[in-house]
C-alpha cells in the first residue's frame, strides 16, 4: 500500500490509549493532487490515523515519511514548522479565531510564515473570492453563516499553498447542501493546486468527492474499491 511516487506514506502505524489500541499495524499512502477518503466508524481510529499522519501525534511504533522527511523521527519544532508551511487543516468546526476578520484568518498562516501584510491580505483576499466569501471579508466568525465559516476555513488552509490538507470532518456541522459546496469548492482547488487531501468522513456522500476510499476497522486501514 506504498507505491511508488508517494507524497505522503505510514507504515505498520501502532497507537494505543492505556489498554485501548487505536491503531493496530496500520498503512497509507497519498500521490500529490489525489484525494483520499479516510472513512470507518467512531471509534475505529480514523482520526487518530490522521493525526499521526500530520505530526499532531506519535505512534507507538511504525513510520510516517512525508517526501524525504520521516516525521516520526523529527522533532516537536521541526514537525510544527512543516505543518505551518507544508499542510493545511479544516476540521469539522472550522477552528477560526473569533477575535480576527475572515480576511485576517485567512491571513494568518501567511503571515505566520513571515509574508508582509498587505501581501497577505491581498493573497487572502483572492481565496475568499474563490471560495465565494469575499464579501465576509470585514466579518468575525461570529457574524457569518456556518456555510460561510467553513469556506473560510478551506480558504485559510489553502492559502499558504500547502502540499497536503487534512480535512477531518470538515462537513460535518453543516446541512447538505453547504456540505456539498464546500466538498466541490475544497477539491476543485486542492486539485488545481496539485495538493493531496486526506478526508476523514463517515459519510458516503462526502466519500464520493475522493479518488479512493480506505476504511479503518479495528485499528487496520483497507483499501476499498476507488471512490471515483
């Protein structure tokens, strides 16, 4: 389950919580542009995959190599420094910070990253236009729909260009139709970036946006039959 040309790959992953195992020997892989639906039921350990995966968390045993890096051999820093240049996040609640403007979220990573401001807000600016919400610019979390939210969201994790995004849920909290936006807007432009997308789901309409499924039971991760 590791061929060749390989953006993003674990290896014979082990994760246990005291007595609980979480991950029982389990494997992936990812190419650049491709999307994969990580899909099981709770409980299964399928977010626990993708933490492990992101650098967010360390397995027991096995190995994550992304590129030339084995994450599970790096350091806290150096694993944090390649989620803020190299990954992205949407997770199921959007996660935006409450006290900034949806064009300063976006921002954020930009500018996390050492960009000047105005290069920043300019940049983020263009993604909230492509994802629709440029006229929520000058709007706070608090005061835009959860539709609207969650485009933001996909806008500030793509908007440092990264080579892999992690989407844990991210439709989750919205009604179908927001849900199937925001599936169209995020894999319309991961792909067009060339950027792998790891989608944790348990929703087969939300599978269906993947080029191929693997299913997470009991700890051990499966391939299934392409999604697309």
């Amino acid at each position: 389950m590791t061929p060749a040309g390989s953006l993003l790959e674990a290896r014979a992953l082990h994760k246990a919580y005291g007595p609980t195992p979480a991950l029982d020997g389990a494997d992936f892989s990812i190419h650049p542009g491709e999307v994969v639906a990580v899909m099981g039921p709770s409980g299964s350990g399928k977010s626990t995959l993708l933490h492990c995966l992101a650098g967010i968390i360390r397995p027991d045993s096995g190995t994550v190599r992304y590129g030339t890096h084995t994450l599970t051999e790096l350091s806290d820093a150096r694993c944090s420094a390649l989620r803020r240049t190299d990954f992205g996040f949407v997770f199921q609640f959007g996660q935006l910070v409450p006290e900034l403007s949806a064009l300063e979220n976006v921002a954020l990573p930009l500018r996390l990253n050492g960009t000047k401001r105005k290069d920043a807000e300019r940049q983020a600016r263009d993604w909230l236009t492509r994802l629709e919400v440029d006229g929520v610019a000058a709007k706070r979390p608090g005061e835009i729909s959860g539709g609207q939210g969650q485009r933001v969201a996909v806008a500030r994790a793509l908007a440092a260009r990264p080579r892999v995004i992690f989407a844990d849920e991210p439709t989750g909290a919205l009604d179908s139709l927001n849900g199937e936006r925001v599936m169209g807007l995020l894999t319309d432009a991961a792909r067009d970036t060339e950027a792998a997308v790891v989608l944790v789901t348990h929703e087969s309409r939300v599978a269906a946006y993947a080029d191929r499924e693997v299913v997470v039971r009991d700890g051990i991760a499966r391939e299934t039959v392409g999604a697309a």
